[in-house]
C-alpha cells in the first residue's frame, strides 16, 4: 500500500493567509514536497467548527500547517492530533509557501500584525534563532526525503 507524502496546508481568505483559522472556509492544500510544488487540492469548509476542520485536515495527511491566528484550544487540539503548527503568519499565499520551502518564513514581512513571529505552540512568543533553525532542518529533511512504502 501506497503511503501519501507529507502535506501542508494553508488556510485562504482572497489570495492570502486566512487571518483567523477558526472561521476560514476555505484551505489549500500543496504537497511539502518541492518536486510536487504545482499541485494543489483545495477543501471548501461551510459550516464545518474548526475542530472538525483540524481533523479532517489529519485524515488528508496534512502534517503541518502554516496559519495566521487561531484559538488556545484549537492549537492544543491540532498538537494532539500530531499537526505541526506554524501560526502567527500573513502574506499572499504563494509567497508564504515559497518562504517555507526556502526556509525563510521567520522573515519580518511574514508577520500577522500583532504577532510576536513564527510560533509553534500556544506560547505566543517568538521562537529563538535554535529552535527557528531546528524547524528549518525538519523542512529541508522533508523536502529531501519524501515517505512512500
């Protein structure tokens, strides 16, 4: 049986990260691999709380996703259902998924205004330079070996 390569997903309002992921309806989903870069799937989310949105991003094999801010207990609940989060994030969508693959999404202009920067956890503070690099090795890991069995 054939296992999906890693996703990610980016929630959209217009052509940009959705400011609020709670109550975005639509998300894009793109493979973290770079070879795939061109395919998109896009999920249409009327009606749909965001907890049941995290979930059915988990069962589209989405493993991390980059958005702008969302609620404490939709952070800890996307953490157990083993998503890894990368909110406090703005921009036009394109250029947020290049910054991720290039590894340069904790530049300044990425910023949700109001945000402290690039955030894992529910923390709010900016990551320092140790973990920011660390989070830049688990993309170029994926990027260089995508899982099939």
């Amino acid at each position: 049986m054939e296992r999906r390569a890693p996703r990610l997903a980016i929630p959209v309002f217009r052509s940009r990260v959705a400011p609020v992921l709670n109550w975005c309806s639509k998300i894009h989903i793109f493979p973290e691999c770079i070879e795939e870069a061109d395919s998109c799937q896009e999920i249409l989310l009327f009606n749909v709380n965001a907890f049941d949105r995290l979930r059915m991003l988990q069962e589209e094999g989405v493993r991390t996703l980059i958005c702008g801010a969302l609620s404490s207990d939709l952070l800890s609940y996307g953490d157990s259902l083993g998503l890894r989060i990368i909110h406090g994030i703005a921009g036009e969508i394109d250029d947020v998924l290049n910054a991720y693959r290039t590894q340069t999404l904790d530049q300044p202009r990425f910023r949700l205004p109001g945000s402290h920067g690039l955030c894992r956890d529910g923390s709010g503070q900016a990551k320092d330079s140790a973990e920011i690099s660390d989070w830049k090795k688990t993309v170029r890991k994926v990027e260089s070996k995508p899982e099939i069995d």
